[in-house]
C-alpha cells in the first residue's frame, strides 16, 4: 500500500506579542523607574492602542521617533490617572527598549518552532516595525535557529506595512507554497487576522488578553495561550 505524500506546509509568525510576550519587557521598564500604581495589563494595551493610532505618522516622518514613543506612553498612562511627563515617557521607553535585548522567547514557543523544524514545514516571520528595531529583538530571541533569515520579513525593510496583502505575496513567493497551505499567527486583529484572510491565508489569532471576539472577522483559530496554540499547531501537522 502506497502511503499518502504529506502536504507542505508554511507556518508564518508574527514578532511582537507572538514569538515572546511584549507585557514582560515592558512592565520590568515602568517598574525600574516608578512606583506610582497602575493597572498594568491595561496601561500595556492601552500603549499598544496608541501606537497603532500614530504608527503611519512615525512611519512618513509626520512625528519623531522619541516624539511617537513619548505619545503612545503618555496617553495610555494618562487614561489611567497617571501623569507622565516627555522625559518620564522617554524614560521609560530608552528602560523599556534595553529590555528588549534581553527577550525570550518560552520553551512552548520553543516546542512549537522545533516541531515545525523536524516536521519539514516552511517556517517564517513577517513583523511591522523599523528595520533596526525589529531585527535588534529578533536576533534577541535566537529565531535563526528555526527559521532561515530570507524567511524573515521586517515591514521597514520593503516598506509595506501588514495588513497590506503585498507582504504577505513576499512571503508566499520566497516560501513558494500555494495559499490554501499558508497559516499565519498573530495577536493583532486589523494588521495580522484581516491582513492574512485577505491574502486568502487561514489565520490563528493569539488572544492573550481575552479580547472581545469581533464580527465579521473569519478567524481559522483562535489560542488564549501558548499551550493552546501547541495543540493547534500539533493538529494541523497531523493532518
């Protein structure tokens, strides 16, 4: 009996929020600085709200870097009563930008990209982000182990921003794989589950936060943890 060929696979991630929790590095740099308190899974949410708000501003030159970075913390700690001022806020994110080099990634992450290795599926990364700062945090977290570098696409290198589809057509012409075998996973709504379905790939949303589940929004999967999104993964190489 001949056995069936098994089907490639590419399984695509983001950075930020995926491969490693973005809440750790960030709550270590307000900590080192303040002992005002705050509401800190909300004032992490709410600067990661903010943001996105001004992300193409600080992308077209509209706003410095530090004028971006000052923005997006002090709003989201002003929503919760705290009052930051401009150097606070850069502070902060010069404390929270070092942390950054110092990422890790969880042995689950870990399981799930080894078993995607010794499975023989096509492993890659799209990230949003400047070119410098992206590829600092991803040499921080060693994913060239699993994953080879022209694989690895960072926004601020070609200029195109998730969720637009050409990004997402880079990717499936280096991993020279049709669309129905492409899966990518993220934590973003608008730039990584919409972006993905409207490139015609199935989407896995990481809902660490328990995010209302939106309407209108085809989403294959959806995993609250890293151990969910093992099972998952797991499953779909197994099919």
């Amino acid at each position: 009996m001949v056995s069936k060929e098994k089907r490639l696979i590419g399984l695509v991630f983001d950075v930020d929020d995926t491969l490693y929790e973005q809440i750790v590095p960030f709550e270590n740099a307000y900590k080192s600085l303040f002992d005002m308190d705050i509401d800190m899974e909300q004032f992490y949410l709410l600067s990661r709200h903010y943001s996105d708000v001004k992300f193409e501003a600080s992308r077209n030159g509209e706003m410095t870097m530090d004028e971006y970075h000052i923005y997006r913390i002090q709003e989201a700690a002003k929503d919760l009563g705290v009052i930051l001022t401009d150097e606070q806020a850069l502070d902060m994110q010069k404390e929270y930008k070092k942390n950054q080099k110092k990422l890790q990634m969880s042995n689950i992450t870990k399981s799930i990209l080894e078993l995607g290795k010794e499975s023989n599926v096509k492993l890659g990364i799209i990230t949003n982000g400047p070119s410098a700062h992206q590829w600092s945090k991803i040499k921080a977290l060693g994913v060239e182990r699993w994953i080879d570098k022209e694989n690895i696409i960072v926004s601020g290198d070609y200029s195109i921003n998730k969720p637009d589809v050409r990004i997402f057509e880079i990717m499936q012409e280096k991993l020279q794989l049709p669309i129905d075998s492409l899966y990518y996973i993220g934590d973003l709504l608008e730039n990584d589950i919409v972006g993905a379905n409207n490139a015609g790939w199935k989407a896995i949303w990481i809902n660490r936060y328990k995010k209302k589940l939106p309407e209108n929004v085809d989403i294959y999967k959806i995993a609250e943890n890293n151990g969910k999104l093992f099972e998952i993964i797991k499953k779909i190489f197994e099919k």
